[in-house]
C-alpha cells in the first residue's frame, strides 16, 4: 500500500545496510518514521513494545530476528537462545510461534554454517507469502461485499464495521480485514467503514490512517457505537481480524471484539472474521480456556497519546492519579457467534468441519 503516493510495505530488508527496517508504529498516525532492528534486543523490543504490532507482522518480524541471530552466531546454542528470547515477546499472537517454530525446524538440521543465509532466505519467504494470502483473502472477501452492493438500491454503500488495525501495517502488506475493503474500492464499489477507536491504544486511528490515505469514505467511532448502529440499520457486515483462532474456530483477537459480535448476533449484521492460515492453531479447541490473554501495562489505559495543538506527540493521563488500571488485550469470541472465516483459500463455516474442509492439509 502507499503513504503519501509512495508503496510501503510495514518491514522490508534493506540489503546495502544488512539490516531490516519497519514502521515504528508507535507514532502513527500522527507521525511517520522508520526505525532499523540491528540486534536481537532491538527485535525482542520492538515486538512487545508494539514497534510492530498484528499476529502476521509479529511473526515476519520474529522470522528477521532469527535471521540476523544466525548471522551473528549459527551455532545450535545461538539457534536455541534467539527462539527462546522472540518467542516470550508475546503470548497470545500465534504466528510468532508458528513463524519460529518453521525457522527452527527448518535450520536445526542444516550445518551452522549453512544457516545464516538459509534463515534470510526463509525470512523473505514468510514474508512475501503473507502479502500473497491477504490478496487472497481479499478476493474473498471481495465477493461477500459484491453480494450486498447488489442488493443496494441507487448505489448505496455497503457499510462496514471494523473493530482495532488489521490493515496494511498489521500484516507485511493488504492487511487481513482490511483487503477486501482495498480492493471492493479499487473495483468501483461505494463503501463507508465505520472505525471502532478500539481502546486502550486506539488503533482504530490506524485503521482510519490507511483508509484515509486509500481515499475510502469512512468514520472514526467510539468502542461502544456499533450496537447503536446495528441498531439502526446502519450496518451491512462486520469484518474483523484475529491473533489467533482454534480448530473449532473460536477467535481470539482485540478486546471488544466479542461485544461486537454479541451486537451483531442479535441484529442479524453479518460478523466474518479475515483468517490467514498461520493464525490457526491446530492444538487449541476451546479458545476461551485455552488461548493465554495477554496482560498489558495499565499505563495504556490510565493515560492515552495524541498530538497536541502545537503538533508535539505526548501522552496524556485521563485517570485520577494512582488510580489501579485492568489492561487485558484480547477477548475470545466463540465460533457460534461467527457467520464465516474468510481465508486465503476461501470462506467456510467457523467450525472444526469447515476449517478442516478447507485445510486437510493441516487439520491432521
């Protein structure tokens, strides 16, 4: 996607310097800036501290990161410590250790001297194909918003309700939720996105960012607007990411989105969720007992970051001080809640008999 007419994707390896470079998206959107990783700490750092943040982000990022510890030292100690040091970075986003566990299984074998290059070579591999499954995915999704236009009347737009980022900058390039809205626009379709701000880190900002940026209509909402608007008719689906769904689909992703799909439910409004493969994980069944939610410093909640009048990025409190602060960062929303998982390799039932109909291949 662009930024100010010119194509970024949210990483990419910088081969003259040696070293991978990202948006910082801590500063977005008010300010964009690129930010170089040259040591693992720079790696581990960026990914909890959401320098990059987004299940598949996360994982090309971790992907990188090994890359460059094998090129600093491929021995199997080396190989073992960098695993160890990426993977405790997150808890809940399944890629990262989906992304870890392929680089592992893929250079444990190989001779240390072998892996350096190996590791790089996978790393762009991870991350090229992740852009490739969003533009699948929306193609998919694509349909779904085809459907509803045609059953608008003088071209209407089909209204979209998103909840946090899982656009562009979420993913290496497309984004998962966000594809078919990219590309519905690109073929003529009339669209207007209702953006949740998604508290704590409003990342619903970034959302707004990129679509802004893409020329699509949309509105910044609060967290607790779209029942009302579900309400009133003013919503024709809801499409949302996910950092992690089980075989039977339950799906994990920002808090707030279980509440969305209980407001869709009972006004009859179409919640899918955009599911690229490696967010699946085959080992967990019940997401709500199973999938570790990930406990976030209260500080972003008891205080909230924004550009003032003279265009200075701060952070402001809006809690009483000392006041004690609750941050968990996901919620699970149970498959029966959820009308369909759009995928790279099409759209199915959130069930274990529909992913594992569209993914023989991994449902073992």
């Amino acid at each position: 996607m662009k930024v100010n007419g010119t194509h970024y994707r949210s990483l990419w390896w910088d081969a003259q310097k040696g070293a991978l470079q990202i948006i910082d998206q801590r500063w977005l959107p008010h300010d964009f800036r690129i930010q170089q990783l040259d040591t693992l700490a720079d790696y581990a750092t960026a990914i909890t501290d959401m320098h990059v943040r987004g299940a598949p982000l996360i994982g090309a990022t971790a992907a990188y990161g090994m890359a460059l510890a094998m090129a600093q030292d491929s021995s199997d100690a080396a190989l073992a410590r960098a695993w160890e040091l990426l993977h405790a970075t997150r808890p809940t986003a399944i890629n990262l250790r989906w992304a870890l566990d392929r680089c592992r299984a893929a250079l444990a074998p190989l001779e240390p001297g072998a892996r350096a290059d190996a590791a790089l070579r996978l790393a762009h591999e991870i991350a090229d194909e992740d852009v490739e499954i969003n533009r699948r995915i929306g193609e998919h999704g694509l349909a779904l918003i085809r459907e509803i236009a045609a059953q608008k009347a003088d071209g209407a737009p089909v209204q979209i309700l998103t909840h946090c980022n899982a656009g562009w900058i979420a993913t290496v390039d497309w984004g998962t939720a966000t594809s078919p809205m990219y590309q519905a626009h690109d073929a003529g379709l009339p669209l207007h996105v209702w953006v949740d701000e998604t508290r704590p880190r409003n990342q619903g900002a970034l959302t707004a960012w990129e679509l802004g940026s893409h020329g699509i209509s949309h509105s910044y909402i609060t967290d607790n607007a779209g029942g009302h608007l579900m309400q009133h008719g003013q919503v024709d689906l809801v499409i949302t990411g996910t950092d992690r769904t089980t075989r039977q689909g339950d799906v994990c992703n920002k808090i707030g989105t279980y509440l969305k799909a209980l407001a869709a439910k009972d006004n009859g409004v179409p919640f899918y969720v955009a599911l690229p493969s490696p967010t699946i994980d085959w080992t967990v069944t019940d997401g709500i007992g199973e999938i570790p939610i990930e406990e976030r410093p209260g500080q972003e909640v008891t205080h909230v970051q924004g550009s003032d009048t003279s265009g200075r990025i701060s952070p402001v409190r809006v809690t009483p001080e000392g006041t004690p602060a609750g941050n968990p960062a996901f919620d699970v929303t149970p498959h029966r809640l959820v009308t369909g998982l759009i995928t790279e390799r099409g759209i199915c039932e959130a069930s274990a008999e529909g992913l594992a109909g569209l993914f023989p291949d991994l449902a073992g």
